[in-house]
C-alpha cells in the first residue's frame, strides 16, 4: 500500500490535508485476460449472438479491479464489434460495460489492436468477464481445443436476445455448436485513478453562531475519471452535532445552532476499486456580544417626582438571534436605591424606572451615574446612563393650545367687567399662579386676573379694530411659562374695504403665456384683521375663456386659452373686480386690450417632395406643393431655399436649375435642401427633396459618318471586317445602344453587326467578283431611341495565293479605292495643264527688265559699293562695261544683247 500525503498551509495555522491510498488487488498496467489461440475457425451460425466469455478454466475471467484500456481481437469478419464486460449481480449478468470498435476489411485475418481513450475506458472488477457481441456474423475468430469434444472446460455461453446498452441483463446458455473453443479476444488492463478532491475546495471557513439552520457550509467535491465514488464524513473534531453531512450530494449543512470554536473535518472519497483519499476542513463559529445601542444616554427628573417613573427603555440587540440577553444595574454613583431595571409594560425590553417616592433633592445631588450590564452568558457589554434632578416643575396652561385660539364677543353685549375667556392652568407642585399678558394693538380694551379670567375693561363702543391679539403668561414663583395667544374678535365692528387702484388700462399681447399676471388689484382696509375675498365680472362674457383672479390676492391672470388676436373676436374685454371683507363689497374695473403680434409662419409638413428632369440652367423642375400656416391674416410670406444647383422664386416658389444640370456626368438624382419661410421676421423650416430625373440628352454616334473597308471574297464567315462601336453620353439604360444593318442595296443578307458594334460576315462572299464595291448602313439606336447611321463601303479585292487572315479591322487606304484613283488621276491631268498654262503667261507677259531695275536699286540702298576700276586696255578704245552687282552671274539669265551703258 502506497500513502501519499499533501499538507497545505492556508490562512493562519490552517491545513488541508488529503490522505491518497492505493489498494491492494488492483490490476497493474499491462495486465490482461483473455487469449489470442493461433484461430482457425470461424462461427457462422449464428448472426448478432452475445458471447458471455465464462469457462470453467476462467481464461477470460477478470481478476482484478480497474479499467480496460486495450481490447486484442482475432479478427474473422468485417462489421461492428460490440466488445463488453460482464458481471454477476444477485445471480443475474449484467452489462456494466461496453466499447463499440470498427471492424473493416482490411482487418479480416488479423489481430486488430484497439486502444481505449480514457473516457471510454470500462470500470471493472475482481470477478468480472469478458464477452462481445457482433452486429451480423461473428467477428471473433476462435480455435478449437481437443477439436472441440471432450469435456466442457472450455466451453462459453450464449445468448441471441442480449442488448448491448450498459446495466442491460440477460440469460446466457452453453454455447453447444463447439464445446472446446478458444475466441481470439483478450482485454489489457491497467490500474484505477485515485479520487481527487475539486481545486479550490474550501479548507477553512468562519461563520457565526446566528447561522440560519439549513445553510450549506461546504459542497465536497470529488472526482475520479470513469469510476463512481463514494463521499464520507470520517471525522468532526470536536463532536458537533449542530452539522449534518449528505454523502449523496457532497453537502455539509447546519442542522441546528453551531456551537462557538473551531470544529475539523476529515471527508473521505473511495472508489470501487478501494483507493481513497482525504481532505481536511476546519469551520470556525464566533459569537456577536450584545449592543445596548441607546447607551450612554441621559433624562431629566424635576426634584418633585412622587410617582413611579419609566426614565428609559433599553434598546439592546444581539447578532446572535438564538442568544438570550440578560440586563442588570451593577452600581449607581451616588447611591440610589429607588432606581431599578424591570421589563418595560408589554414588550420584552428592559427599562429603567425611577420608584414612586424617590426623594429626589436637587440640593443634596444633582446628578446620578447608572452602570447597565447586558450578557449572552458568552459575552457582556456595558453602558452609562445619567439622571439629571432639576428643580421644581413649570405650571401648564390647560385650555389654550400652541395653536391659534380666537373667541368672538358682540359690542352691543358687552360692558365693563364682561368676562371674555377664562384661562386654566396646572402645577404639579400646586404653586400660587400668576397671570399677565400683552396685547395688540396697544389700545386693548381686555385685561387678565390671576384668577385666570380675561374681562372688558373699556367700553367698545367706537372701536375701529375688529380684532386683539393677546398674549398670556402664568408664573408659579419659580416659572414663567408662556406666551399663548388668544384672539378676541368684535363681531359688529367693521369698515368696508376700498380699491385703491382702479379703474385703469391694460395691454395684454395675444399668446400671453397661461398663469401670466397682467395686472393686480389692490385694496386698503381700517378692519386688517379682516379676511378678503376677489371675484369678477367680465364683458362681454367671452373675456371669461381668457381672464379669472385670484380670489385671495387680486391678481388678474391669464387662463390655460390662448389668447389669439386673429380669432379673438372682440379686442377689448371691461373687467369689473369685487372685494369682500365678509360683511361688505366694493368693486373697480380694468379695461383690457389685446394687442396683435406678430407670428411665425409654420410648414405644416416637415418634408416636402418635388421631381424634374436634368436640363440647362433655367430650366424648370417644379412647384413644390408648400402648405403652410401663418395666423397673420395678409402676412406677405416669402421663400428660399439653400441648394446652390437651384434657384427658387420667393414669391412663386417656382425652383429652375442655377447651372447646366446633367445625371450623365455624375451629378446626383436626388438633392436634400432646407426650405425657409418668412413672413419678413420670423421663420420657419422644412426639408425639401427633389428629384432630378435622367432624360435622353445623348444621341449615340459613330467616329465617321462613313467607312472604307475591304471584303475578301474568300473570308469566312464569322469574320470581323471591322469594330464600329458608337458613343452615348447617356447613362443607364439610356445609354445602352442598339445596332441595326440595312443591305437591301447588296441583294441579300451577307453581313451582320453585333451588340458592340463588330461589322461580321454572316453568309459567304464568294459570288462576288474582285472590285466589287458594296455599300450598307449601319444605325446605332439608344435606350431612348435617339440614332446615328454611318455609311460603310465594302470592296472585294483581287484574290490572292495567300491565306487571308480571318479579321480585318482596318479601314482601306486611299489608293486601295479605285474609284479615288479614277477621279485623282483626272484631277492631277487637269491641275499639270494648269501649271502649263500658268508658265506660258509668266515667260510671254512678264517684264524682266522692270524687275532687274527695280531689284538693282534696292541693291544700292542697301550697300554703299564703289566699283574699282580697273583698265582693260591702254588703247583709247572705250571701257566696254564695268563689272558692278549689275553684271553678276546672277542676272546673267535675264541678260539681252544689248550693251551695258555705265552713263
């Protein structure tokens, strides 16, 4: 037995120990059961049987626990082999495993080898056996021992009914069509995995005791690849019965409250095959003491207490909700032994009460200290509580409440000594009371007497105040305590208001906001203590929609109607105000004028959409269909626009295009521009799409409006004789081009043009003799339906020995026409008897001599030449001639016979 044993320090002083044991018995790697015999036969009577491998010899019988990881199989048919592990359960076989393996044919005749990955791998155990099943004939080869006969040592079992899913059971009989047979199976085994417990399984946890009964402390996880494992709770260091553990679902929870300490832990995990290992944990349970949460605190007790007094309710909690906590005074400084702690009346709270007679002396002791212990048993916590004594108790004034009081007395009714109002008062101590107070206004016809009562001490006859406000006081001899009013009201006294602000005028502007005060009425009054009331008529009646006001400030305001000038009506509203004191009304008129203002136009749609066609600049695209409010009655609104492609009338709202407008050049289909109205102040704004449609502006056209080309009689057909593609501005399908031939002129249907414009021989040439001239039309027609047409001359040229090339996409030189040689050879005679003609009046009519004068004197202004004379002879003979610029060879050509006379 190996014993492994990790120690892991977490936290302070705790450990995680894990304990690992392997068990005896268990398979070693590389061991196996089963044999491969040298086979030689193979079973073919049955089709799907299970074989149950047992034989008296137990050559295929396991003798140990772990896993199958290789299965050795002798191979005797192709299919699927369902190789399995079997096990008597109370007498019945059991299927407790099963590794479903390929067998192809190129396996057949040999001794396949099929390792199992791990998570396939079958658990197994001491006295477990091996078997296989086939999906049709049996896939396992066998050999025959003693040639099948004699005793049954070797004889296997069968079943033709078995499944092959895990815990399927089954019966197995004799297999009895061979007796001694060895099947060419065998399973290598190798040992099981020890358990191991989850990363990050707790080790330590701290809760405290409070902890609500059913909490889960700890979920023990453990696992062991292919095996099933067992949890168990070896030990609890101390004892704690307040825990419970579920080994099923690996679940330590409390059962009742947990006591306070550390508690260890010892969990086990064991597999099937016996191999175990530990973990250690450690649960610290603490304890919450008591909290008086009120403590310190402090009261004040009158020096004249002489019933039993609550002086303090405890607010004590405890965390630890099982816990019971038990009060107690320890000591009071000074010495008090009328102060006690009992449970307040119907709760379960102590108190601190003061005992009826205390003898409580302000001049003895002032203040007293009370130390207040509370326990759990486990834990104590202590407070202070202070008794202040004070002196003596102020009276209380019974029947006047800190809030207003008031008491109405008719003057007619009451004379001098009249009594108006008794006030009432308490002291604890029974002192001798004493009342006084102060009135307002000064002039108070009332007085007070310490008896409490408030009498008519002037008469009240003339009195122009309706009401006294008096302010009472009662001393004790130690306390004053007061003041408490009381309002005494004279009913029959009483002055009508007066409006001191009316009549008068008003401008309201139309749309005034709701709640807008345009105007507040104002009142004086001798009685101010009395209360007033507004309230209004207006006419004509209508001005109710727009006016009302406040019934408690005399503020007129505008009501939740907009006040609309245009649709108002009448303009002008006479608003007439009451004011009340309750007993008399006086009233005043306002007179109200709306006043027009100016207002925005509105769109009344925020998107607005026109369409038109691409154009020159002015050209039109549309009227937008504006729909726009303006409550002005007349407003002259105006229009503009902000896209710099357009221009719009502001008056007509017509839109034309500012520049030359074309899709085909990538300008774009739709513009987004912001619309502005204006009623020349205000403004409103709209979006405005417009759509530029493309039109047929293109014409499509060829390069010429004529081409030359030659024909061979002997091109095939198919043969392009040219590409004559056209152009088109246009984009989109109007731009797309057509192309058409018309060759009546030729007497039958020889060429073809494609769609790109490839002038094509379509039907053989060869009927035509060289120097025939052929001429077709060729017409490009658009996606609009706009055309060109080019003229094409066609000449079909001598034939020669070579081969011809089966594309010619030239045009034919000028020479290659002879039509162009015909009319050029007759225009180069005529043009040479023109020359002719011209040299003959040159040499008959022209005046060479005018022309050498004229040229010589041109010569001399140009350069001062002085001949150098030179004597030809010294005979007296004349100079025939001196050689000047005359004379040279240049002119020699125009020379006569004449003598050249220097003179």
């Amino acid at each position: 037995m190996a014993s492994v044993r990790v120690i892991l320090t977490l936290f302070q002083f705790t450990c995680i120990m894990w304990n690992v044991k392997n068990i005896d018995g268990q398979c070693t790697a590389g061991q196996t059961t089963g044999k491969n015999p040298p086979v030689d036969n193979t079973e073919t009577v049955s089709t799907g049987t299970t074989f149950l491998l047992q034989t008296t010899d137990n050559d295929y019988k396991i003798s140990c626990c772990g896993f199958v990881t290789q299965w050795d199989i002798d191979i005797a048919t192709s299919g699927t082999l369902y190789a399995e592990v079997w096990r008597s359960v109370s007498g019945t076989w059991t299927l407790v495993g099963v590794n479903t393996i390929t067998i192809v044919a190129g396996d057949v005749s040999t001794v396949k080898t099929e390792p199992i990955a791990a998570a396939q791998q079958i658990a197994v155990q001491d006295g477990d056996y091996i078997g296989f099943k086939s999906s049709g004939n049996t896939i396992v080869a066998y050999h025959k021992t003693n040639n099948g006969v004699g005793s049954t040592t070797e004889q296997v079992q069968a079943s033709a009914t078995s499944g092959h899913t895990v815990s399927t059971t089954s019966t197995f009989a004799p297999y009895i069509t061979e007796i001694n047979i060895e099947f060419g199976l065998k399973a290598t085994l190798g040992p099981g995995a020890v358990p191991t417990f989850a990363a990050g399984l707790d080790t330590t946890k701290a809760v405290t005791d409070d902890t609500t009964v059913g909490t889960t402390l700890l979920t023990v996880v453990a696992t062991d690849p292919g095996d099933t494992l067992t949890l168990s709770l070896q030990s609890a260091t101390p004892a704690n019965a307040a825990v419970s553990f579920d080994p099923t679902t690996g679940v330590l929870s409390t059962v009742s409250q947990l006591p306070i300490g550390d508690t260890v832990f010892v969990f086990r995990a064991t597999d099937l095959c016996g191999n175990l290992a530990d973990h250690t944990f450690t649960l610290t349970v603490t304890n919450f003491p008591p909290v008086i949460n009120n403590l310190p605190a402090s009261v004040e007790v009158s020096e004249d207490v002489s019933v039993e007094t609550q002086l303090i309710v405890l607010d004590v909690t405890d965390a630890s909700l099982d816990d019971t906590v038990t009060c107690t005074i320890t000591s009071v400084t000074p010495t008090l032994t009328a102060l006690y702690l009992r449970y307040a009346a119907g709760t379960s709270n102590y108190a601190i009460s003061l005992r009826a007679g205390a003898g409580l002396d302000y001049d003895t002791d002032k203040t007293y200290t009370a130390d207040v212990s509370c326990t759990d048993t486990k834990e104590t916590t202590t407070g202070t509580f202070t008794i202040y004594v004070l002196r003596n108790q102020a009276p209380v004034i019974t029947n006047l409440p800190s809030t207003a009081n008031s008491v109405d007395i008719a003057s007619s009714g009451a004379f001098i000594g009249t009594t108006v109002f008794t006030v009432t008062s308490t002291d604890q101590e029974n002192d001798q009371l004493f009342y006084n107070m102060t009135c307002t206004p000064s002039t108070c016809p009332f007085k007070i007497y310490d008896s409490g009562a408030v009498l008519v001490d002037k008469t009240l006859a003339g009195l122009n105040d309706t009401a006294y406000d008096m302010y009472i006081y009662v001393y004790d001899g130690h306390t004053l305590v007061g003041p408490r009013s009381l309002t005494v009201k004279i009913t029959d006294a009483n002055t009508p208001p007066v409006v001191t602000n009316l009549p008068t005028t008003v401008s309201v502007p139309e749309n005034t906001a709701a709640s807008t005060t345009i105007f507040t009425v104002t009142k004086s009054d001798i009685n101010s203590l009395d209360t007033h009331t507004w309230t209004y008529t207006v006419s004509p009646t209508s001005g109710h929609l727009y006016f009302t006001i406040d019934s408690s400030t005399g503020a007129i305001k505008t009501t939740s109607t907009n006040i609309d000038f245009e649709t108002v009506g009448t303009t002008t509203f006479l608003l007439t105000t009451y004011v009340s004191d309750g007993q008399a009304s006086v009233s005043g008129t306002v007179t109200i004028s709306i006043t027009n203002q100016n207002e925005a136009p509105t769109f009344l749609l925020s998107t607005y959409t026109i369409t038109g066609n691409e154009g020159s600049a002015g050209s039109s695209i549309g009227t937008p269909p504006f729909s726009v409010s303006d409550p002005d009655v007349g407003a002259t609104l105006t229009y503009s626009q902000n896209c710099p492609q357009l221009t719009m009338d502001p008056t007509t709202k017509l839109v034309t295009l500012s520049t030359e407008y074309d899709v085909d050049t990538g300008n774009p289909t739709s513009l987004t521009c912001t619309m502005t109205v204006s009623d020349g102040e205000l403004t409103d704004t709209a979006t405005l799409n417009v759509n530029i449609d493309n039109i047929n502006d293109n014409t499509p056209t060829f390069t010429a409006s004529s081409y030359s080309f030659y024909a061979f009689s002997t091109a095939d057909v198919g043969t392009i004789i040219a590409s004559l593609p056209a152009t088109d501005g246009d984009i989109g399908t109007l731009g797309d081009i057509t192309y058409t031939i018309d060759q009546s002129s030729t007497g039958g249907n020889y060429f073809g043009i494609s769609n790109t414009g490839d002038l094509l021989v379509i039907s053989s040439l060869g009927g035509f003799s060289s120097g025939t001239t052929l001429s077709v039309t060729i017409t490009a027609t658009d996606g609009g339906g706009l055309t060109d047409s080019a003229i094409i001359t066609l000449v079909i040229p001598a034939a020669t020995t070579t081969t011809v090339s089966t594309t010619t996409d030239r045009y034919m030189t000028f020479f290659e026409d002879t039509r162009n040689v015909a009319w050029f050879v007759v225009c180069m005679v005529l043009l040479f008897g023109l020359l002719l003609f011209i040299t003959y009046l040159v040499v008959r009519y022209t005046d060479f001599h005018s022309i050498k004068r004229s040229c010589e004197k041109m010569c001399r202004r140009k350069r001062k030449w002085k001949p150098k004379r030179r004597i030809v002879s010294r005979e007296p003979s004349p100079v025939r001639y001196v050689q000047t610029p005359a004379t040279f060879e240049t002119w020699q050509a125009w020379r006569t016979e004449a003598t050249f006379n220097p003179s």
